[in-house]
C-alpha cells in the first residue's frame, strides 16, 4: 500500500484525483457555517440563546458536514480508493467481478473486485475527472477480455457515453459553438 492509502503505485505509473473534492468540502463547511450562525441568530433575536443551546446547535452543524463531505477518490493502474470519514475503500479495478448502479436516492456506482474490495461512488466524479475515468475504463476494459468483469459492462458503457456527451458539450461551449 502507498503512502496515501492506495496500492503504491510503481515506476511511471499514474495517478488520478478528484480535482473538484476541496470546493465541494468547502461548500460543506459553508453549509454547515451558514447553518449554524442562522441558527444562532434565531436565538438571539428569539432572546433564548444559551450555552447549551449553542452547543446543540454546533453539534447539529457538525452532523450536516459530516454528511456533505464527499469521499476523496483517487485511482491509479490497477486500484482505485475512496477515502470518506468513516473510511477508506480500496478496489483492485485490474481484478473488477461487478460494476452496477446502486438504488437510491443519489445515483451511485459500486465497484467490486475478486478480493472482495468494495467501493461506492457518485458517478459524477468520473464525469468531472476524466483521468480517473480513463484509468477505471482500461482496467474495466482488460477485465472483460480477461472475462473476470462478468456483471456491468452496461453501466461502463452508459456511463462512458454520459462522459462522451460531458466532452463533446464541453469542446461546444470552450469554442462558441453551442
């Protein structure tokens, strides 16, 4: 394992971040800020306001950003992790069995390995970070020629064309064709 949680990762091999992680934790702390002074300032304009009450109030702000804080996902050939606050999840994506969309409120892709390794993530950070998506699209890729990836070849593909979509709207907007 390296140094950051994830297999380490060899001579020129490469690596993957969620580029937009720090602004949607610091989103998270806003929410949590402006909930907790809102919250605040209703009891001092309600003249309630009292040390215990605020400590409720703080507690409650520290739960919202407990919940905003999204994982950190990072890959690299062969492994990709997500660290989040109770946690960090490793996948071998050389090794992939399943790959399939999670029901639920949030759209959520799992990722499971011949080891056992399990990860859950938003699909929205591949569609944001198309490095990563590259690394796990090659593994994905090299694990159904191998016939180990038995079970989600169309969740890659649906998600692979929402990326391709992504792109295309992207490449429109930065020239002025859109």
């Amino acid at each position: 394992m390296g140094a950051e949680g994830g297999p380490a990762c060899g001579p020129g091999g490469s690596r993957a971040y969620d580029t937009e992680w720090g602004d949607d934790v610091r989103h998270a702390v806003r929410c949590a800020l402006m909930l907790l002074v809102m919250l605040l300032v209703i009891d001092v304009s309600a003249d309630s306001a009292s040390w215990p009450r605020a400590a409720l109030w703080a507690g409650l702000a520290g739960l919202l950003l407990v919940i905003l804080v999204p994982v950190r996902v990072s890959a690299g050939a062969g492994w990709l992790v997500a660290r989040g606050v109770f946690g960090v999840h490793v996948v071998r994506t050389d090794r992939l069995v399943s790959v399939r969309w999670a029901d639920g409120v949030a759209q959520r892709m799992v990722l499971r390995d011949a080891d056992g390794g399990r990860v859950e993530l938003d699909p929205k950070v591949l569609v944001a970070n198309p490095a990563l998506w590259r690394l796990l699209d090659t593994d994905a890729r090299a694990c159904v020629a191998h016939g180990t990836l038995l079970c989600g070849t169309t969740a890659l593909r649906q998600l692979g064309d929402r990326i391709d979509r992504e792109t295309a709207r992207t490449v429109f907007r930065v020239s002025g064709l859109e």
